[in-house]
C-alpha cells in the first residue's frame, strides 16, 4: 500500500476514469473525496468505493463550489495529499463541432470545463494542500493527434499539459509537484452520451483497430497510472506527460 492514510480528492470521481483513479487510490490505502453534479451517480460511486470515501456535489466550472469541494475535504480529513483533477471532456447539451458550427459559447463552454477548471481546481485546492502533495491534470492524446470536430477541445487539453509545467515552478518552494496523465481510447460512460446506442459497438472496434496493443483502455488502466503519480515512486518526476494510450499515439 503506498498511500496508507493519505488524502485524496478526484474531480468528477463518480464516472469513468474518475472512478477508476478514485478506486485505485483507496487500493493503496487513501481516503478522501469524489466530486460530482450528479447526486445518484456520486451515490452509486460512494457504494462501490465503500468507507473511506465521500461525495461532494459541485459544478468544477463555479468557483465558489471548487472552494467548497477542497474545504469541506481539510474539514473532514484534514489537508490533502493527492489532488486528480479529472472532471472534463464534453459540454452537456453541446457536441464538438467544427469551426462552421462552433459558436462563441460553444468555445468558451470548452474552455471553461477543460482549461478554466483544471487552473482554477489548482489554485482553489492550494490552501487546503499538504506540502509536498502530489496534482495530477487528466489531459487527452486529443492534444496531439487532431481529430475532426475536436479542435477546441485539443487546444484545452494542450494547454493542460503545458499549466503542469509553469504550475510546477510556481509550487516548487513547497515541493508540490504536478503532472499530467494523458489518456488515450478510454472505455467509459462519455461514448454513450456522443455515439448512438446502437453504433456503439462498431465505433469501438473502429478506435480499437487503431491501437497497437489492439484494445481500449479501462479506467482500470488510468487508476494504476495515476496511484503512479500519486505515490512516492514518482518523486523525481515533475511537470511532465505521461500518455497512458496503448501506443496509439506513435503511429500516424
Ligand atoms: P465521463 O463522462 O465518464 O466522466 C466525466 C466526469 O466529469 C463525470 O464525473 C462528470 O460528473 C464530471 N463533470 C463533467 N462536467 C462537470 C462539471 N461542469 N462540473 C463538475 N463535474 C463535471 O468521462 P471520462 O471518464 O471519459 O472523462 C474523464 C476525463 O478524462 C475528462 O477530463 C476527459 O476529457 C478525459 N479523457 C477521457 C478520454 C476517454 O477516452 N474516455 C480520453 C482522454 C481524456 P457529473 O456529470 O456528475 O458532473
């Protein structure tokens, strides 16, 4: 167990990858928080993590509801340790689009949940960290293989990587360290909400076949990589990328 007793909060722990980060920190032994908009998906989330944990329901894109999330955790656990920064991806009610569809609001919705959020979790979280605790920024292979329609998106998650970098020199003086993990094709609930029920199968195998390991990733996958950068094993690794995608991004 490499993290007996440490604290851990996970944005948008009660779907996904989130979950699966969540469920493999409390395997090495954390507690803390998941935070989430949805009441019965944080509950159903609570229920399978067991005790240890707690939900917390906020919006990542309102200020005052990210303060909330990190102070009620100090409040309940005491500072916190392992920072995952994970809630993001798609705009409810609005698609990715490309740029003749792409209106002013649609941009900045796309920046405010990918990029806005994951500085502005960072600087919220900060009175309520441990010296020396570890941040990890969910960013996506989307920042560097473009895809039709994901333009924005890729920019927000791009510039993820890049807020790792400077927010490591600007918490140095208290040995924070911050990283980015980048996930590849990740089998989570996000394909249900973009891809029609009955497509869902063949688009999967249309990702797949892009993979050289020749699957898709499992939040299962994502957890083992970020209790990676959670733990003490990672001391010396510091505002860097870790892509997480079954080597799909090496091939063109
Ligand atoms: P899911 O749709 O399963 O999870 C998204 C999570 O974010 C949910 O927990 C959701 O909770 C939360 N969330 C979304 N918007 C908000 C908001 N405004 N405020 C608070 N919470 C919010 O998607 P994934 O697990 O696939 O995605 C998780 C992260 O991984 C995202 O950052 C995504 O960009 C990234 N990613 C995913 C990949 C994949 O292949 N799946 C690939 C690369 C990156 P709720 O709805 O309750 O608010």
């Amino acid at each position: 167990m490499k993290l007996t007793n440490k604290v851990a909060v996970v944005t948008g722990g009660n779907s996904g990858i989130g979950f699966g980060i969540a469920e493999a920190l409390k395997n090495e032994g954390a507690k803390g928080a998941i935070t989430g908009r949805n009441q019965a998906t944080l509950d159903s989330a609570l229920k399978e993590l067991g005790d240890g944990f707690i939900g917390i329901k906020g919006d990542v894109t309102n200020l005052d509801d990210l303060e909330n999330m990190f102070k009620t955790t100090d409040e309940r656990f005491g500072k916190i340790d392992t920072l995952v920064v994970n809630a993001g991806g798609i705009v409810d009610g609005q698609p990715m689009a490309g740029i003749n569809e792409v209106t002013e609001d649609n941009y900045d919705l796309y920046m405010d949940l990918n990029l806005k959020s994951t500085y502005f979790s960072v600087k919220k979280a900060l009175p309520f960290l441990n010296d020396g605790a570890s941040i990890i920024l969910i960013g996506s292979t989307a920042a560097h293989r473009a895809a039709p329609g994901m333009t924005i998106y890729a920019a927000a998650k791009a510039a993820v990587v890049s807020l790792a970098k400077g927010l490591s020199l600007d918490l140095l003086s208290r040995r924070i360290r911050v990283n980015t993990l980048s996930p590849g094709s990740i089998d989570t609930p996000v394909f249900g909400k973009i891809v029609p029920e009955e497509q869902l199968a063949s688009v999967k195998q249309l990702w797949v076949n892009q993979i050289p390991i020749g699957r898709m990733g499992s939040p299962v996958d994502m957890g083992k990589a970020a209790a990676f950068l959670a733990s003490d094993d990672s001391a010396f690794i510091v505002g860097t990328e870790l892509i997480s995608d079954g080597g799909m991004t090496n091939i063109s």
